[in-house]
C-alpha cells in the first residue's frame, strides 16, 4: 500500500508553512505563536498515523498546549502508548517533516515511511486533547487535516476536547493497558479523578480534616478538574476542602496564565495579581495546562513564602523514606530524588541529610523521569513545580508479597500502594501533585509553615538574557557548566568564589530563544547582585 500523494498535497495546501520559519521538536514539543503553528499541526498529524502504525496500532496521544506561555501561543507534543514522552529518536523525523517546503511534502513522507519501515496497511489510533487556549479549535482542525491526509481507512481518532496535559497522559496509558496485567486504570476522565480520589482517600481516612486549601488555576483547564475533584473529594467525605481562587470555570479571553499560575508565581516570587490570602493560609497555583503546582502562604508578618517543586520533593522523600522504613524494606528498596541544576542548594542538602541520594539530571521532564526509573520509588521533581513520584514494578511486587508482622508495618504497606495508585506514573500531574501533598499534611496535620521549616531556602534568582544564537552555549556536568563560549566558565566562576554559598550557571532555553542565568547566595542582594555580575558577562 503507498501513501495518496495528491491527497496529501491538496490537503496541505490549506495549511503551507510560512516564510523562512524553522521549526525545531524541543523539550516542549512544537512550541510558538499560534500564527505560525499551523502548517505543523497538519504534519505532526502525520507523524501521530506513522508513530501508531509502527506500534502496531497502539494509541498515541497528541496534546494541543502551550502550558505556560501566554495565550496567545500554542503547542503541540506527542504521546507515546506507555503514556510517556515521545521516543528521542522520533523528534528529528517530527522537525524534518515540519520543516518540509510544501511542494515536497508528499514525497518526504513516503520517504519517511520508507526509512521508518512503516506497515502502510496498518491500524491506526490517536488521541486528543487540547488546553483552552482560543487557536485550539483552529489547531485541532489542522491535526485532523494532517490526519486525514494519510488515513488509509483504519484510523481511528479520539477527540477528549479541553483535557489537562497530565490527564491526556493517563488517557493514552489507560487506553493501551485495559485488559492487560498492567491495567492503568478506566480510559475515561471520570476513571482518572476517580482513580486518584479512591486512593487519596485510602490515604487519609479518618484523619481530621484541614483548613481549605486556596487553588489558582491560572484560569485555564484546570479550574474545572479542580471544581470536578473538589465535588468528588466532598462526595466521599475527604478532609480537604478546594477553594478556587478565581472565578475560572469559564475561559475567558486574554486571561489564561496573565498575572497568575504556577509560571507567574514561581518566577516572579510573587501571588497572582489581586489576591491576598490571609497569614498562614495555604495557596496553591497551576500552570495553563495542569501540569506544575507550586505552594505558597504569607507568613504571620505578611511576608510571601514560596514552597517550590523543590519543597514538594522534600515533603514527599521525608514522607516515604518513612513509610519504606516502617514497611520494613529499608534494606531492599532504593529511595532517590532526581532534581536539575535549578534545585535550591539547600533543598539539595536536606534531602542529603535523609540519607537520600540525589541524581542531578539536564533540564526537562524526559531527563528526569528517565532517571527516576532507575529506584524502586524515584521522586523527580523540576524547581518549577513539574514532578512526580515513580514506582518500580519489582518494589509495587516486593509490597504486595511482604507479610506484615506488626499492624503499623501493614498500614505503611497499605498506604505504599495508595501512593503508587495517587502519583500519576506517566507525567507530573498538579492534580496528583496536589493530592500527594495534601494527604501528607492531613497525616501530619501540619500548615504551609510547619512544611516550610523543612529547611529554609537560599534567595536566588533567575535572568533572561536574550542573545544572537544560543547554541553558541553548551554545557556539561548536568548543564552546571559551559564549555563554550570559552573561557566564559571562568569568569563565572571568578565572580561565583566571592559569595559565601554561592552558586550560579549558565545555560541555553530549550523552550525560548535566550540563555537562562541562574544565581543563588546567602542573601537576597548577593544572589541578585551575582545573577546580574553574570549577566553581564553574556554577549
Ligand atoms: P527551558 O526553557 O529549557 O529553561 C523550561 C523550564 C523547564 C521545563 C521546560 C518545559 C525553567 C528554568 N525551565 O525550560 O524546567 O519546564 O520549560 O516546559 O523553569
Ligand atoms: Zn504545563
């Protein structure tokens, strides 16, 4: 069977690149200006038939998100069937076929699935979603478009409508596992909210509730999850209580993430615009998407205290390196925390002080779930709020096969597999996220402050420095260092030895056309005066 070239050709003529723009498969997927997207979600729906036909038939997902960029973005990433990122190796086939001119589209992809040995006769599966982001409808009618081009009668397309990035994720999993040993769980939204509210409540249960938690949705998809999880948690009488701080359930044009979610907070070190929680009141906010949470109260004088992914993490290790201690497997399971170079030093020194190892991995989610794997329980978690919690299948079996002696041991073996079942095992997940956190508290009955004692972080700060070609910066050692422009790495290190706990590093975006310089101290004013210092060295 071959490819319909004149199909292909006269639907892609509706969607043509526009001039001289070159596309790149990044960290985030296709990721810009919605105005130039166009022509890349009719080619990433190609991509979507080949992927699937060359598994067999196997779902894979397509996720229409900018997550935190402002509106008028949007994006594009792909979904393999275990409900992880894209395969590396498909990216550069992605950005090839992207970058096609028009004329030679046909051609290319019946080279493509040449090189690729793609059974053209095969089924197909793919399934959608999209964030609320107003070019999503315009975006979706250009995938299908692209879809449809080299539909050879078997495909088969799932539309989900505005769903969560993470829930899109579990949907795919859920999707290819059902009837297996592996089953993820029900292929249906419902079944993923009912999947994390039915073990958050094994967690809690009949722990005395806490005080409501704030919720900021950075008015996007999910403020309605959020309204849908906060019913059911009321539902089944859960100790925890969802508060949406803006009134969000309605997309409104112009203010998704503006002044508000997970970017804005973590970035600025700031509370969404026009909201003033009262002390101790714990906060929380989500990216556009719902894939990064990160906490946040004001202290009893007013003060903004930000509990970051690296808090997150903390909470989560000292929680279940205590619970592999009272399920008596300290001996046979391994507990690390994968972190990147944006890490707080001291948050990378608690966790030390647990005994637990640290793996510093590049910056982006596929590095760090990657590394997670490698422990029986891997806590990953990026600065900003993205992470999650991953269980090894020989520990989820060493859990169920271990025969408790004492009741405590046979309540940490129970709660062990609750929190397997709560921490999406695909993708970092706010909802999850924010579910795994509360249940700790709950058992801890602790507030934002008692959680924020954990450790107390070095000010730091983070610059954008915008340059004529970023690739002229690599890097090394987890991208700690540079290895060129050379000589550079010296000077920062000049500038980093005059600061007591100074840190600081350079390094290129892999989602925007600058390099990041990252600087942490002592103080406030050291860290912002070296993050400048080295700013300055940039040309
Ligand atoms: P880049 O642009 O490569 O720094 C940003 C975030 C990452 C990750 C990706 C994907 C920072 C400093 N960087 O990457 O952590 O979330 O976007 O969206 O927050
Ligand atoms: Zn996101």
């Amino acid at each position: 069977m071959s490819l319909d070239h004149d199909k292909i050709s006269k639907l892609g003529e509706q969607h043509p690149p526009p001039a001289n723009h070159v596309y790149a498969y990044g960290t985030a997927g296709f990721r810009s200006n919605a105005n130039v997207l166009d022509a890349v979600l009719f080619r990433v729906g190609i991509i979507a038939v080949f992927r699937s036909m060359k598994l067999d038939g196997k779902a894979v997902g397509v996720m229409i998100t900018a997550s935190h960029n402002p509106e008028c973005d949007n994006g594009v990433k792909l979904v393999d069937p275990h409900g992880d990122m894209l395969d590396p190796s498909w990216e550069a086939y992605a950005t090839a076929l992207a970058n096609t001119p028009l004329d030679s589209l046909a051609s290319y992809c019946s080279q493509l699935a040449n090189t690729l040995k793609i059974d053209l006769t095969k089924k197909a599966n793919i399934i959608i979603a999209r964030d609320t982001r107003p070019s999503g409808d315009a975006m979706l009618s250009s995938l299908n478009h692209g879809i449809e081009s080299v539909n050879n009668g078997s495909v088969s397309v799932q539309d989900f409508g505005l769903a969560t990035t993470p829930a899109l994720h579990y949907l795919v999993r859920a999707t290819n596992s059902k009837g297996t040993n592996d089953d993820y769980g029900e292929p249906t939204i419902q079944g993923y909210m009912d999947k994390m509210v039915s073990a958050f409540n094994g967690l809690v249960q009949g722990k005395p509730s806490i005080a409501p938690l704030k919720v900021d949705c950075a008015n996007g998809i999910g403020a309605p999850y959020i309204h849908d999880l906060s019913e059911k948690l009321q539902k089944v009488n859960a100790p925890l209580t969802l508060e949406p701080v803006f009134d969000d359930t309605t997309p409104g044009i112009g203010k998704l993430n503006n002044g508000c979610g997970a970017d804005h907070v973590k970035s600025k070190q700031l509370l969404p615009v026009g909201f003033t929680p009262g002390p101790n009141e714990r906060c929380a906010s989500l990216d556009g998407d719902a894939d990064r949470i990160v906490y946040y109260y004001n202290d009893q004088r007013g003060n903004f205290k930000l509990l970051d992914g690296d808090k997150i993490a903390s909470l989560l290790s000292v929680f279940i390196i205590d619970l592999v201690e009272k399920a008596g497997l300290t001996d046979t399971a391994n507990v690390g925390v994968v972190q990147t170079a944006y890490a707080n030093g001291c948050s990378s020194k608690f966790i030390n002080a647990q005994q637990v190892p640290i793996k510093c991995v590049p910056t982006g989610v596929k590095h760090l779930h990657h590394a997670a794997q490698q422990y029986s329980v891997g806590v990953y978690f990026e600065a900003n709020g993205h992470g999650t919690v991953l269980f090894s299948d020989e520990f989820i079996n060493l859990v169920k096969s271990t025969v408790p002696v004492m009741p405590a041991q046979q309540t940490a073996l129970q709660q062990l597999i609750h929190l397997s079942q709560l921490a999406n095992q695909t993708v970092g997940d706010a909802l999850s996220d924010l579910l795994l956190v509360e249940a700790i508290l709950i058992q801890k009955q602790w507030g934002p402050a008692e959680w924020d004692g954990l450790y107390e972080d070095f000010p730091n700060r983070l610059v954008k420095v915008t340059v004529p070609d970023r690739t002229a910066f690599t890097t090394t050692d987890a991208e700690r260092k540079l290895v060129t422009p050379a000589d550079l790495q010296k000077e920062i290190d000049g500038h980093v030895s005059k600061y007591q706990d100074g840190r600081s590093f350079v390094r290129p975006s892999g989602t925007e056309d600058c390099v990041r310089v990252y600087a942490e101290a002592q103080t406030r004013g050291q860290a912002d005066e070296l993050a400048f210092k080295v700013a300055g060295l940039i040309y």
